[in-house]
C-alpha cells in the first residue's frame, strides 16, 4: 500500500518477454527523499523495472504507482529526470544543441535555460565542450552529458541506470557529493548498480537477482543480519552468483 511518504510504489510486478521472465513478483516502497539502490549482476532486471518507473515500459502483471501516479504517466514527464544505461544523444550535433534540444522539451528558454546549461556542464567538467559535436565525445564525456540532460529540469526524482560507468572516480566523487546536495534538498533518487562501493552510498538498497529481490535494507542491516563485512559478502549469503 502506497503511504504519504512513499514516492514509489511496486506492487506484484511480473515482466516477461515471451517465455522469458525477466521481473517476478516485485513488491517495494520506496520513501520520498531517499537514495535508493537497485544492486545487482547484469541480467538482474534492474533496467527492466527502472524503465517502467520511469514510464518507458509497462509490467506484464502488476502496477507501478510514482507520486501516486500509476505509471506510465505523461503527467509525470517534468517531475521525473531519467538517464539510461545507453546514452540517447544526437551525435551529428553539438552538446550544447542536444541540451537545448532537450531544456525546451520541458519549456525551458532564455536566461534560465542557459544559466542550467552552464552551471551543469561546469560540473560535470564540460564546459570547453559545448560546441564540439557528440560524435566526436568519449564514451565517458557521453555518460556526463546523458547526466545532464536527466538534471536539466531540476527533477523531484532522478532514475539513473549505471550513471558513473566510464567517469573517473575523481569526477565520481564529486557527482556523489552533488547527489548528496540534491537528496538534502528533497530530491529522490533511485540508482541502479553492480558496483559495491557505490551500493554502500544509498541510504537503502534491493538486492536483485534473476528478476527476484532476494533482499532489501540499509547497507548496515544487510551486513548485520548476514553477520558480514561487507556488501559483497552480503549479496553471497543472500544467493549472489
């Protein structure tokens, strides 16, 4: 049951793709204001469930409520920032045209819209890459600017699937320190990962396997009730290849 302080609400949701099922039975709440973690191996089918939290997809059985809202919700689209594990940008142009492209999907323009640009491509160290064509970006300089365009319309809750694979744990620090600051302003955000000191970030996680949550808690309380050092050997216990 979906409560006042839940941002999401997964219930009983089952995905499959022909015979093959790739969510089975999830059930989860996610609070407002929390960093929450969907931790697991490739295959897990953490990208299935975010995609419908964040309206792309819909569940073969079960529903998806967000805000009480049951996805997917075009009313939704300018409280939601989404960044996909692809980065989904117009190589042929240049970065500051894809941002501008992407501001004024949500209306943005004017002074407001190039402050945004300005102030996210400085954080995320692309500044002197505004002009330059996306096409000739690395895959790192890819996953920033993906990062972004998920922030640019200052989201009430950000989905991010894999958002630091290929960044530099210097910059990964710093876009860590950054969600710290949107969290104490409100912000929820929901990250998918494999990596475990990344997992050991969120305030509460899902332990994802085979399209089962195998288990869910602070990262504290899923070491304490495995009677483990750490995350990685918490996930074992619970059944992690």
């Amino acid at each position: 049951m979906m409560t006042s302080e839940s941002s999401v609400s997964i219930r009983n949701v089952s995905k499959s793709f022909g015979r093959k099922a790739i969510l089975k039975n999830i059930d989860l709440e996610i609070q407002k204001g929390e960093i929450f973690g969907l931790l697991g191996p490739s295959g897990a089918g953490k990208t299935t469930l975010v995609r419908e939290l964040a309206g792309l997809d819909s569940p073969t059985e079960g529903e998806n409520y967000v805000f009480g809202e049951k996805m997917p919700s075009l009313k939704l689209m300018k409280r939601i920032g989404y960044m996909a594990q692809a980065d989904a940008l117009y190589e042929d142009l240049s970065a500051e045209e894809n941002l501008k492209f992407f501001s004024s999907l949500y209306g943005m323009k004017g002074k407001h819209q190039n402050e945004r640009i300005n102030e996210l491509m400085e954080l995320m160290g692309l500044s002197d890459h505004l002009s330059e064509r996306v096409g000739h970006f690395s895959g790192g300089m890819k996953r920033r600017l993906s990062l972004v365009i998920s922030l640019l319309h200052e989201p009430e809750m950000l989905i991010l699937d894999e958002p630091t694979v290929g960044i530099d744990p210097i910059l990964r620090k710093s876009i860590w320190n950054f969600f710290y600051d949107l969290n104490k302003k409100g912000t929820t955000i929901i990250i998918t990962t494999h990596v475990m000191d990344e997992a050991a970030k969120c305030s509460r996680l899902a332990l994802m396997q085979r399209g089962i949550i195998v288990a869910s808690g602070t990262p504290e309380s899923l070491k304490k009730e495995t009677d483990t050092e750490t995350l990685e050997q918490a996930f074992l216990v619970y059944g992690g290849d």
